[in-house]
C-alpha cells in the first residue's frame, strides 16, 4: 500500500496549497507550454505566493474558484531569476489595492535588491516590509511560519523553504544535488523543482534521477514533482510519478497548472 497522509475531514479545507503553474526553466516558460505563475499557499486564512513568474496575475484570475492576490498577506521569492519573480510588481500592486494601502511583507533574497532590484522602487514604500531571506533564518507572516534551512546550488542566491505547518511542508527551489539535502528539507509534504529529465550537473537544477533519490532518503508521506523542463515534459511527468510511486511505495504525484493540495493532517 502506498503511504498517504491522512485525510480528515474535521480539519479546515482553508488550509491548502495551489499551483497556478509547474513551468520550470526558460524555454518551458517562454513557450508557456506550462504556466509560470507561481505557487499560492493558504494557511489558517493567511496567503502567500511563491515564486510569482510570468503570469500569476492571470492564473489567479483564471482559477477556479478565482483567487483574489488582493487576500495576500505575503510574498516569497526563492530566487531573483524571471520564471520566479517577473510579476512580483504586478503582485505588490493587488496586495496593497494599488498602493493605497501600506501592507503584507515581501521576503527575497539580498541579491533581488541589489543593483538591479527586482522590486520597483516606487513600489518598495507601499509595502509593510521588506525582509531578506538568509540561511537557516525563521520567519513569519500571520499564521504562516518558515524557515530557510539551506542556500541552494543555483547561479543566483537561492533559498529552499520549510513551513511549520501541520502536515510540514518543504519547497526545494532550482538547486543542483547537494550532499545533506535530504535532512534540511525532511518532511510530511516536499515540493520538488524537478526541471531536467536526465543528469546535467554542469547545471544548477536537479534531474528526476536526483528527486528519486531524495525521495528515497526522505520517503515522505508526500512528494510533489513541479518546475519541469522540456525533457521532463517529454518523459511524461504523471507517468513517471505513477511509476515512481510503485517502485518506492508512496505517494508521489506530478503537478499540474490549477492542481490544488489541501494541507490536512
């Protein structure tokens, strides 16, 4: 049998996460082949998105129901790279009405500020606060608490992200395979940015063989595969899942754009 968390139903179906896309590298989000709007994450009424790319904006309003990023109360960049933050504006503008309203917390890391920030500077004064994402760091946003266990292997500062939630979840973001990555994202749930299909380790990002083997080590109750290339898009990524799933016995499901998790322990 495979492992599942279990499903009750006196827990608050409020507590969910959303993918509003599951693109992973350029030419995946240049194509739009998949969306690149990010991951929303809803948690005892208080809403972040993660990685708002190209588009967020649109897949909010084309969800069902619609999500409404005037609600966020946050929002999380991993990296500064584009499919990852091009609507992070966009995004600060729904979350303060327009700027009218002083609110909700921006978290990225201190390269997105430097230079070239990736936060208008017009816009960095209608938000409530900016805060810079800095390894094995704990932060908080109303009901929602992460932490930052590991700088990722990625060209860019690059953080992976582990909520204090019940069930826990792990987001590991664009990284190559780095010894002891299993134990800083250990958890219930563990989103995995998959984008190559086969080995590229000259590449900052991991390839299925490497989640396989992070799901092995960790064997979580959950694993979620998202962010795929072209290669993993050609090999199918449900297919490969499904497979995966019976080969280690547990849940392992690949994303697609507007699938919703509910969070229930």
């Amino acid at each position: 049998m495979v492992k599942k968390l279990k499903q009750s139903p006196a827990m608050n179906d409020g507590n969910y996460i959303k993918f509003l896309g599951t693109a992973g590298a350029r030419f995946v989000m240049i194509k739009q082949l998949r969306s690149s709007g990010g991951i929303w994450v809803s948690y005892k009424g208080t809403n972040v998105i993660i990685d708002p790319g190209p588009g967020s904006i649109t897949r909010c309003a084309m969800s069902k129901p619609k999500i409404d990023p005037a609600k966020l109360d946050g929002i999380i960049l991993t990296h500064r790279h584009l499919d990852h933050s091009n609507d992070v504006n966009v995004m600060i503008e729904a979350m303060t009405e327009g700027g009218f309203k002083k609110r909700g917390i921006v978290f990225l890391p201190q390269d997105a500020l430097d230079d070239q920030p990736v936060i208008l500077r017009h816009l960095m004064p209608v938000v409530e606060k900016i805060e810079v994402l800095k390894e094995k760091a704990s932060y908080g946003i109303g009901e929602i608490k992460f932490s930052v266990p590991a700088k990722q292997s990625h060209p860019v500062m690059t953080y992976g992200l582990h909520f204090e939630f019940k069930p826990s979840l792990s987001l590991i973001a664009d990284t190559r395979y780095f010894e002891g990555i299993e134990e800083s994202y250990r958890a219930d749930v563990v989103i995995i940015n998959v984008v190559f299909y086969e080995p590229r380790p000259e590449i900052g990002h991991l390839s299925f063989s490497d989640a396989r083997k992070i799901i092995e080590r960790i064997r979580p109750a959950t694993a979620i595969l998202t962010h795929f290339g072209m290669t993993m898009l050609t090999h199918k990524p449900h297919i490969l899942a499904e497979q995966l799933s019976r080969e280690l016995n547990l849940e392992i499901i690949a994303a697609y754009d507007g699938m919703k998790f509910n969070l229930r322990a």
